[in-house]
C-alpha cells in the first residue's frame, strides 16, 4: 500500500513567503528599471555641474534636490543604479564562474582536492574585500574594476563551499551512483546530474550575494576605492554628503534609501526563493514508501 503525505505549509507561513517573494520583486524591480531608465532618460545629465542651483531643497525641478555641485540628485541615483547593479552582477558572476567549478570537483574528487580547495577558501576568507580593494588599488588603481575584482575575489570561496556541500549531497543518491555504475565520468556526472539538481540553491546563494555586492560597492566607493568621478555612485554621493547631512539632509536621505531597497529587495527575493525551494524539497522527501 502506498501512502501518500502532502507536506501543507500553514497560511501564515506561506502568506509570509509569499509576501517576501512579492516584496523583493518589486524592490528589485524598482531597481532594475531605475538603472535601464537611466540609460535613456534622466530628468538631468547626472554630471551636469551648476553651482547657481547647489543645495537645492527638493521640488518640483529637482525632486531629490541638488548637492553641493549642483547635480540633480534624482538623476545621481537614477544612473548610480547602473554603477552598483554592473558592479555586483560582475562581482557574482565571477564568484559563479570560478566557485562553482571548483565546489564541483572538490566533492567529486574528494581526498587532497577537497582539502586543497576548501584551505584555499579559508585563506580569501581571511582578507576582507576592503582589505583586498585596497591592495588591488595600491597596484592597479582605484575604479569599478577594483571593486569586481575585490569582491569577485571574495565571491569565489562562497560559492566554492555552497556548491561543495550541495554537491555531497547529490552525489550520495541513487540516480548519481546508477551514472557512475554505467561509467560515466566525475565531470560528466557533475554536469549532467549534480549541477542541474543544485542550480536553484545556486540561484539562492547568488540573489544573496548580490545584496551584499551592492552594500560592498558603496562601502568601497565612500573610501575612494571603488567607482570613480565622473560616474555616478551611490556611496560616493553620500561621502560627498556626509559634512552636509545637517544643512542638507536629503543628500544623505535618497541615495541611502536607495542602497536600502536594492539590498533588502534581493534579500527577500533570496528568502523568498529559499523558502519555496525548502517546500518543494520537503514535498517531494516526504512521498510515502
């Protein structure tokens, strides 16, 4: 007899994934489209400097007001979007890039390729990406790519680990132990049957790395070390703003707020993803024997 068992999450739990999910999308949203508008349509050039109009309260003209250049603040934010989200996807894809092919074949070598790989990992954890930014930018520079690099850098043992332990995972089930009897190859079985079975955790862990890339962004940008002038950023809007938030609070108000929904939009779009990829791992662990 076979016995079927529904796993029925109560209306709170899913009323709150679901809220959490609608409401990272439409943070991130808000987001995206501020960043692809900017690339057609800003109310103001974003550079434009006009000392006439600087410390503008806003209105009507400038509806964020203008900092201490004159540059229309709505429009900062609008391109600066442009400026984190380039950083942060760069920054994820090289983690994505380098991290997921060596999670893969530290478990599916094990042994002194498991241990070399996750030390490895454990010594990029030791140096902070502003620690890193730093040391790049004493050779290089400071600029965007010093920002991709420092915290793609630091990306690279994250997914490293979170692909590894999935992948162990994966690798103990029947389906993988049947492809590896039929001779199937270590990278063939990664591909084909390990990878296709852990890309949502991946996606999870990606959503989550790209909130942390944009605060990493600004943070980088406000010490001089990531996106350089002429080009807008957020985090070096609010260094330039931070003597003035007293006389002109809204310089430090919008581009933080902005900061504010970028992060915690993919924040809940991560919760929201992680919590409807433990549901359906948990439907389909509790099918009856």
């Amino acid at each position: 007899m076979t016995v079927m068992i529904t796993l029925e999450a109560t209306p709170d739990g899913a009323e709150h994934r679901s809220r959490a999910l609608a409401a990272g999308l439409l943070l991130t949203g808000l987001v995206v489209g501020a960043a692809l508008l900017s690339l057609v349509w800003t109310p103001y050039d974003p550079t434009a400097i006009n000392v006439a109009g600087r410390l503008a309260a806003p209105s009507a003209a400038h509806w964020f007001g203008t900092d201490a250049y004159g540059r229309d603040v709505f429009s900062h934010v609008l391109a600066g979007a442009q400026s984190a989200l380039a950083v942060a996807l760069a920054a994820v894809g090289v983690g994505l890039a380098a991290g997921v092919p060596l999670g893969l074949l530290a478990a599916a070598r094990r042994g002194w390729v498991d241990e070399v790989t996750m030390r490895a990992s454990d010594i990029v954890f030791a140096f902070p990406a502003l620690v890193t930014a730093v040391l790049i930018a004493a050779l290089c520079g400071p600029g965007a790519v010093d920002a991709i690099a420092a915290i793609g850098l630091f990306n690279i043992p994250v997914f490293a680990k979170v692909t590894r332990a999935a992948a162990q995972g994966v690798w103990a089930r029947d389906y993988t132990l049947a492809a590896r009897l039929a001779g199937k190859g270590g990278g063939r079985i990664s591909v084909e049957h390990v990878l296709p079975n852990i890309a949502g955790l991946l996606l999870v862990q990606a959503t989550i790395q790209l909130s942390l890339g944009i605060i990493a962004d600004a943070g980088l940008s406000f010490v001089g070390l990531g996106t350089q002038a002429p080009r807008p950023s957020w985090g070096r809007l609010l260094a330039d703003s931070q003597t003035l938030a007293g006389q002109a609070p809204w310089l430090v108000l919008f581009p933080g707020l902005a900061v504010l929904a970028a992060v915690l939009g993919f924040n809940l779009l991560g919760e929201g993803l992680r919590a409807r990829l433990d549901l359906k791992r948990g439907l389909f662990a509790r099918r009856g024997r």
